[in-house]
C-alpha cells in the first residue's frame, strides 16, 4: 500500500505539471523520492545505471506508448531527456528490457502501471493538452501484450492450492533437509512456499509475505527462516529427491501412458545470469559472452511425441581463473544423467548440442549402449571432406570413423548434410549406420532438439523463483523446484489429453501461464 500511494503522489505530482508544461519539461521538474520498492538488483550488483532513473523511464515510457527502441531512439536524440531522468549514458532498448525482466519485482511493476495510468487517465478526463501522452483506450482497453511481457502471470488461489497439493502428495516426500523433528515449521510448508514463490515468479522475502497472507502467518516461515531451511539441502541430496519424485510422478501417469519403448532424449547446459563478485565462488561459470557469469545446469529430457519431461538434472562445475575447479569432465556430466535417466524410462537415441561434441562423449554415450547423433565442429580432416564434396558436386556424403580413448572405442559415422539453417553444410557424428542415401533424413530429427530450448524458456520464465543470493545451496535448490513444477504441469497436461482423447503432441493444451486446473480428480483422490 505504501509503495501505491508513493506511485499515485507521482502521478499526481506529473499532472500537475502537465497543466502548465509538456511531458519532458514536467519530468524535469520532478523533485520526487522513490523510497518504498526496492532495487532487485543487490549492493554488489554492478548496475551502471540508476535505479531512479530507470524507474522514471518506464512510467515515461507507459505515459507515452513508446517502445523500448522508440523510446532508447528518443534518448539518442534528445539527449538532454537522458540527463533529466538521470542517466550519464543513453542506455539501450536490452538494457530496458533486462531491467523489467530481471531488476523489477511485482511492487515495482505495479508502481509504474498506477503512476502511468494515473497519469494517461487524469490527462484524457481533465481535457490536458498533452499531446505526447498515449490514447486512454490503448490503457483501459488494450488487450495488446507489453513490448516486453513479463511471464508473471498470477495464479488464482484455487488453483495455487490445487498445484501445491498435487506437489505435496507427489513429490514433497523425498526430499529431507535433515532438520530436528522438533522444528518450528515442516519441510512440507517450506516446499509448498518454494512452489508458491515459483508460480507467482516473485523472490523470497516478498513469496513469504504473500504466502503467509494466503495461509496464515502461524502456517508460513519468515524469508530468512525460509532461505536457511533451503541451505540444509546439499546437492546430493536434492539431486537424489528429483531423482526419486520424478519416479514417483512417472507412476501417476503408469496406467495411461507407457514408457516401455525407449525413447529419444536431449541432453544440453542452461545458465542462470550471475551479476556479482566472483571471487570464492567455485560453481559460477563463464559465459559464450566473453564478460558474462552464469550459474549452469545440465539436463536430460524426453522429446519428440512423448510426454516433454526432465528425466535428471545436475549441477555443472566448470574450471574458471577465479576458482581451482579441475578441467570440466563433460562426459562424466552425461554418463551421469544417462545413468538416471535410464532408472526411468529406455533410451534409445541422445541428441546434444555442439558443446558435446568430444570423442569422450561419444565413448561414454556408447558404453552405456545409446544412439547418438550429435553435430561437430569443422576441424580440418572435416574440411577436407566439405572441399571434396564442392569439388564433385555433391550434397550429401558418410565417412566412417572410430573412436578411440582410454574407455573404449568403437565405430562411428561422419554425416555431411545440406544445413538446415541456411546454405552450406552440417556436419553430424553418430554411431549408427547410416548410408548417405538416408543421411538427410535421419539428420532431420535433431530439430527435435529444439523442444529443450523451449523448455528451458518455460522452467526459467514460468516457475523460477527470483532470488538474488550468491549461495550456490540456494541457487540449485530453486533450479530443481522450478524443473520440478514445470513437469508437474506437463504431467498435468498430458492427462487433460487422456482425459479427453486428445491427440499426444508436443504442444500443450494447457499453457504453463494458466499451468494448470491441476485436474484434481485424475491425480489427487476426493476428500
């Protein structure tokens, strides 16, 4: 409420000065503090540009319409409206849009909505010459999405009741952080608070206010009551409950679906932006942006017409300048993923990313007696090839190969196909026979691959809590709720499908912004 009434004094205080003034004079004269939403950015974070400022640039942004290009196009070329709202730089649209997507919270979001729209509302029913402030119609009755939409859609309490049981009854049970039975609070309330904070994409502190509004505050813990819970988890232990929920889960679905015909999996590192110091933080890792730091994950998943779900998940430990990790082992990553992944379901065919491509990988993907169709990187035996086959004019081409390591070896094949990307050629390693005949073809199932990165888009904007905590326990532990949710709802969805016959595709007939009626009465007995 305060931070509302703090957002309508600054409407108030723009309109004011609209009666005498245009837009940009009238933010020039702005003597107004902003004091009640907090930066979600923390100290440490090396933000160049003012909170402040960029505040004042979204409410101006709302009061005019303006896109975050128009409006970065605005600043370049009047450049004194950078100066007034408080930049030193002209900042881009991207820097705009991280801002709203990762340093906004829901308090701010709505703070710029209510002194905006205030504003736009005021200045149409008062008749004010404006002529830069935006229709009314576009805010009362624009159906249209932001330039940027911010997957924060909430859920109504039913149905946050409804998925938070379904996780309770499901998957809680396996995880155990080790607490004294005597505890103030059960593990459960913490899960079911995690699963909360990830449906209303909201951090800690805020989730456990809003959660304790919902249920109680004798039913709910405090944010730092919470994050220190959270920290009890080491990372064998959450990696085995995962491992143990998704079995159980599985089971909910035995008699409707069946896993019995192996299936082909995606295996491929998702990263988490990382903002602050490094030192003394061994589990952050650089980024293919040469000034990035991230967090990484490596995933297994079902794709292709079965159900889309992750199988296993493990923490990725790379060697960086700033920590004495050893030389990352990416193949001991995949055995161990394969490894669980096969706990549950067959595995007929694993398909990775370029990253993976690495005689290692391809050994230990073929000792544990899996398919493997992965694209590699040109070196110069491949372009050798790729030289030969312009000189004969030809579009398609198979060339044997083996694989020879410490573990093992055995035969492998080189496909070179037209790329599918646009002109020249891709090139593929398997350790299937395949004759250049049907190479095009069987190459074209790695575009099922595509379905992980769409995946990853929902785990990390649909069901990822926010937190801004340099504590790796933390990090890892929101990761694995957010995988968690996000297959609780593909279970989900896919028995909406059973339910009505419904074709077994990759699209959902439930989006994960509405994730779920949660469908009760298929997965939760009746009271």
């Amino acid at each position: 409420m305060q931070s509302l009434c703090e957002a309508y004094q600054l409407g108030i205080t723009i309109r004011n000065e609209l009666k005498k003034a245009d837009l940009v004079t009238a933010f020039e004269n702005l003597d107004h503090s902003i004091d009640t939403i907090e930066d979600g950015y923390p100290a440490w974070h090396p933000a160049p540009l003012s909170f402040r400022a960029i505040i004042l640039s979204f409410v101006f942004m709302k009061i005019t319409g303006d896109s975050y290009a128009e409006f970065s196009r605005r600043l370049t070329r009047q450049p004194e409206v950078a100066t007034i709202l408080g930049f030193s730089r002209v900042p881009d649209e991207s820097a705009f849009s991280r801002a709203w997507r990762n340093r906004f919270d829901d308090a701010a979001h709505e703070y710029v909505h209510a002194a905006a729209h205030f504003v736009v509302k005021e200045v149409h029913d008062r008749d004010i010459s404006a002529p830069k402030v935006r229709p009314k119609a576009e805010i009362v009755d624009d159906t249209r999405e932001d330039t940027d939409p911010v997957e924060d859609e909430s859920f109504s309490q039913e149905k946050i009741i409804q998925t938070t049981r379904l996780a309770r009854d499901h998957a809680y049970g396996h995880f155990d952080s080790g607490r004294a039975s005597n505890a103030s609070y059960e593990d459960t309330q913490f899960f079911e608070l995690q699963t909360f904070m990830g449906m209303v994409r909201c951090g800690t502190s805020q989730g456990a206010t809003r959660f304790q509004y919902r249920r109680g505050k004798e039913y709910g813990p405090h944010g730092d009551t919470h994050l220190r819970a959270v920290k009890q988890f080491g990372p064998e232990e959450l990696v085995r409950g995962f491992n143990k929920t998704t079995d159980r889960l599985l089971s909910v679905i035995a008699s409707k679906a069946s896993f019995r015909r192996p299936v082909t999996a995606a295996i491929d590192i998702t990263t988490i932006p990382y903002y602050g110091e490094v030192e003394e933080m061994p589990m952050v890792s650089g980024t293919k942006d040469r000034d990035g730091r991230a967090f990484k994950f490596a995933t297994l998943s079902i794709i292709g017409q079965n159900i889309p779900l992750v199988l296993a998940v493990e923490p990725v430990r790379e060697s960086s300048e700033w920590d004495e990790n050893p030389s990352n082992q990416i193949h001991r990553t995949v055995r161990r993923l394969v490894r669980r992944a096969k706990e549950h379901v067959p595995i007929e065919t694993v398909l990775c990313d370029r990253e993976f491509d690495s005689i290692q990988v391809f050994q230990t993907l073929s000792n544990l007696d899996v398919n493997y169709l992965i694209p590699k990187r040109v070196s110069s035996s491949e372009r050798e090839v790729l030289d030969q086959m312009d000189k004969d004019d030809q579009e398609v081409a198979v060339e044997s190969a083996s694989v020879h390591v410490e573990s093992g070896s055995h035969p492998m094949r080189l496909l070179y196909v037209p790329s599918t990307s646009g002109d020249g050629t891709a090139v593929f390693a398997t350790n299937l026979r395949v004759d250049p005949e049907e190479a095009e073809s069987f190459c074209q199932r790695y575009s099922r691959r595509w379905q992980i990165e769409s995946e990853y888009k929902s785990i990390k904007g649909d069901f990822l809590a926010k937190t801004s905590s340099k504590d790796y326990r933390v990090r890892l532990f929101y990761f694995v709720f957010a995988v968690l949710l996000y297959n609780i709802w593909r279970l989900t969805d896919f028995l909406l499908k059973a339910g009505v016959g419904g074709e077994m595709d990759y699209a959902p007939v439930l989006t994960a912004g509405e994730c779920v009626e949660l469908v009760a009465s298929s997965l939760i007995p009746h009271d």
